[in-house]
C-alpha cells in the first residue's frame, strides 16, 4: 500500500500517524530519537511493509506486474492497491474520502516540521496536488507511476503500467480488499 492505505489503517492518535506516513524516510533500527507516538507510527508502516510484501494476494499482484515493472513491480502494487482503496472508499470507511483527505493533510501539514526533510519537502507538493484523491481514478494512477519513474534509477518500467491494472483490474481489487482486512487482523496483534 502507498500513502492512502498506510493512512488509512494508522488509527486516529495524530502522531502515530505522522510517523506511518514518515516512516520511509526514516533510516535504521535506532528509533530514540523519535517521540514514543512517532516510533509507533514508523514500527507500524513498517509492520504493515513486512505483511504486505510477503502475503500470498500481494505476491499474485506482484507476479502480475513482473513483466511489466521488473524490480518495480511492489511500487506499482502499492499504488494499485491506494487505486483500489479510493476508488471503493465508501466501503471502507463512513468518511467521504475528500474529508479523509483534507483532515490528513491539515494534520501532517501541521506536524511537517517533526518530519525528515525528504519528507518535509514532498508534501506541500502531495497536498498540492492531492494525491490522496487523485488515487481514485487510473489517470491519477498513471500520473503517479510517471512520477516515480522519474525519481528512480531505471524507473521507466513504471510508466504504462497502469494498462497492467486496466487489463486485469478486477483481480487487483478483488485481492486489495481481501487483503485489508487480514492486514486490520494482524495489527491487531501485539508487536512481534
């Protein structure tokens, strides 16, 4: 899952949510110099990163974009997967997804400055354009994968991939919203 789903899943205690969000930015193991809230956020994303990548549905979903992405395919999947959380919000949640949006983006942007700066500096652009929304349709979709295939080395595996979701997008959701709740399961469990 990309920004939405970790989002989405984070709880409703402010900073853990902020430190879901940051947590790809945030680098090794020692957590001390983080709040006791954003430690939680950042162990969270990264429990959720751990489940995601090795969970039979989003192993199907990987393989699926293999040709396609090559080593990039868990980066498409994870967008798919924000696709497949907007576009079928109202099944997930009683809040209308720009609602959602605009409180998470109101709340990050007020906590931006306990964030890393490679964080700080991506979100008034998220925000900006509201990626969060934007995730809904397939052109937002293709937007996105033709950012990121701009920021990464040999990322142009990314760009077209959104005709692999077009082209078997019922399996894609089908196995996001099988996946979500076994994922709500297993945060629910203490820590390992």
């Amino acid at each position: 899952m990309n920004f939405l789903g970790h989002l989405l899943v984070s709880g409703n205690a402010p900073l853990v949510i902020v430190g879901n969000f940051m947590a790809d930015a945030v680098k090794g193991r020692d957590l001390s110099g983080w709040s006791a809230d954003l430690q939680t956020g950042i162990r969270m994303h990264r429990r959720i990163d751990s489940f995601t990548d090795n969970h039979p549905l989003t192993l199907k979903g990987r393989e699926r974009l293999r040709p396609h992405c090559g080593k990039y395919a868990g980066v498409a999947l994870d967008l798919f997967y924000d696709h497949a959380i907007a576009s079928r919000w109202d099944l997930l949640n009683d809040e209308p997804l720009p609602d959602f949006t605009r409180r998470m983006y109101t709340l990050l942007k007020r906590h931006a400055h306990l964030m890393p700066d490679r964080t700080q500096q991506m979100l008034p652009y998220m925000v900006k354009n509201d990626w969060l929304t934007s995730y809904a349709s397939v052109h937002g979709i293709a937007r996105a994968l033709r950012g990121l295939a701009s920021r990464v080395p040999a990322g142009g595996s990314l760009i077209g991939a959104e005709e692999v979701l077009q082209a078997h997008y019922a399996e894609f959701q089908k196995e996001c919203l099988l996946f979500l709740p076994e994922l709500e399961d297993h945060l629910a469990l203490p820590d390992a």
